[in-house]
C-alpha cells in the first residue's frame, strides 16, 4: 500500500498538477496524462472527487456514473482502481490543518467510503462546476485570496450536503434496507453476551459502511442521530434488568449492559431518565401490584 502525506507526492504518482498551496489544492483531471490503474493508497488529507462519466475496466457491464468520491486521513482506498481513461472532473483536496483552523467546512461525507458516492444530476454538476470555476479564479499560491477561496469552499462543501439528503431521499427503499438491518442488529445485541457498550462504529461495521454514512442514513430516515437510537435501546435493556434481576446490584447491571465502569452507567441513566437506578429501582417498589 502507498500512502501519501501531501499533495504533491499524491498528485506526482496519478498525474495531476503540482499543488499552488499546502493547505488548499484543486484542479480538472485530464484522462490524457491521469493515471488510472493504481495499487492500494491511502491520503493523509481530504478529497473530493467529481467525476463524470467514470466507469471502472473491472465492471464493462456497468454504465458510466457521474458521482463524488471522498477520500480521507486512514482510509485505504483498496484494493485500488483501474478505470477507464475516459472521464472527466474535478478534485478538491483539503489538508488536515486547513480543517482544524475552519472546523466550519467539515462535513461528516468528507469521511464516506468509496461506496458511498453521491450520485449527480446534471443541474447539480452545472452547480458544482459553476462554483468550481470561481474557486480555480482565486486558487493561488499561499495565503494570497484564501478568504474568499475559502469562502468558496464552503459553499461548495454545502451543496454537496444538500445534493446527499436529496439522493437519502429520492430512492428510500434504498435506504430502508439499511435502516431495518440496523434496527434489527439493535434489537438483536443484547441476545448475546457482551463485553462492550454498542457503537454506532458497531454497527457501522456489521453494515460494510463507514460510521458517519450510517449516522447520516439514520438521522434522516428517524430524525434521531444513530447514537440517540442506540441510547434509547440501551435504557430500554438497563430498566429490564433492574426491574426483573432484583438480585443483580447496580455494577453487576452495567457490567451486563457493557460499561467498562459502573459509575459512568449510573450517570448515563440518570442523564437519561432523571432517576438513578437505585432511586429508579426504589420508584418501581413503591408502585402498586397488579391483582390477580
């Protein structure tokens, strides 16, 4: 696998142009020089990629796709690519620092596999190229026009968060099926041991997805973040326990929920129910029996 700590090593070995700045690169890809067969690689920055009219040599039955890609910090881009040299597009790349020092440009799709592409009309590749071609005018080396290049980024960045929540929802079967197996793979954790807490990176995995694209696909379809979904699950199993194992104490219970420590068990559930389990325990002896 290579990997590739900056812009110019990156843009050397695939035949793009040098970069004018560190922190900020961007360019059109010419299918003449680009090279399209590569090895594993991996980036330690962020990408995105617009390519029209790409289709990949290992799928000739498919038909060309005009989608974003993304590329990010530790992300294995494998087994590599060989594509046809016949698309054309557009690449953004974004060092690591230029993020940190704007946190408002990122995105969690600038963290999306490469299965996960959003997919153009083509009034929204007219949108993105026409913010594409303001960009490239004040695109200079150094500091030079930053705000303004910067300011361009951001609108590019938000188009492209709003095309994916119009793909989320102009194909939901889709989608459906990844929020039942999600919902499904919630439902099933706890009929198992366990000896962690559930993550949305849990299930994230159990679906062959990044965990940010799972995140978003959840908070779309149920209005709640994935995380919120998982907590509701996991106060739903901590009230069983403690009304039916009367003989399990409080750290025996986070230990079965799979808190690593009893103490943050206690203050998730309080947070969450505004009761501590003992006084949530004590709250459901006082309530009456039911008769038979």
């Amino acid at each position: 696998m290579r990997v590739f700590k900056d812009f110019a090593s990156y843009n050397a070995y695939i035949g793009l142009a040098a970069p004018l700045n560190s922190d900020i690169d961007l360019g059109y890809y010419d299918p003449a020089s680009i090279t399209v067969q590569s090895e594993p690689v991996m980036v330690d920055f962020y990408r995105i990629s617009i390519k029209i009219n790409f289709k990949l040599t290992a799928t000739p039955e498919a038909e060309p796709v005009t989608a974003v890609f993304f590329n990010s910090p530790e992300l294995v881009i494998a087994p590599g690519w060989e594509a046809e040299p016949t698309y054309s597009g557009m690449y953004l790349q974004i060092s690591k620092k230029a993020i940190e020092e704007n946190r408002y440009l990122f995105r969690t799709y600038l963290d999306y596999g490469q299965h996960e592409a959003l997919h153009l009309t083509e009034e929204e590749v007219a949108e993105i190229s026409a913010v594409f071609q303001l960009m490239t005018k004040y695109y200079a080396p150094g500091k030079k026009n930053s705000g303004v290049l910067l300011s361009y980024l951001n609108v590019l960045v938000t188009l492209v968060e709003a095309f994916y929540k119009r793909q989320f929802s102009a194909d939901p079967k889709q989608y459906n099926r990844i929020i039942t197996e999600f919902q499904q793979n919630l439902v099933d954790f706890y009929n198992q041991p366990v000896k962690q807490l559930p993550s949305v990176q849990y299930f994230a995995d159990q679906a062959g997805l990044t965990a940010n694209y799972l995140g978003d696909i959840v908070k779309h379809f149920t209005q709640k973040s994935a995380l919120e979904n998982i907590h509701e699950v996991v106060v739903e199993k901590a009230k069983e326990l403690l009304e039916h194992n009367t003989k399990l104490n409080t750290a025996q219970i986070a230990y079965e929920l799979g808190f690593e420590y009893p103490n943050y068990f206690s203050k998730f559930f309080k947070k969450q129910v505004s009761l501590s389990p003992k006084e949530y325990r004590l709250q459901l002896s006082k309530q009456p029996q039911a008769s038979n």
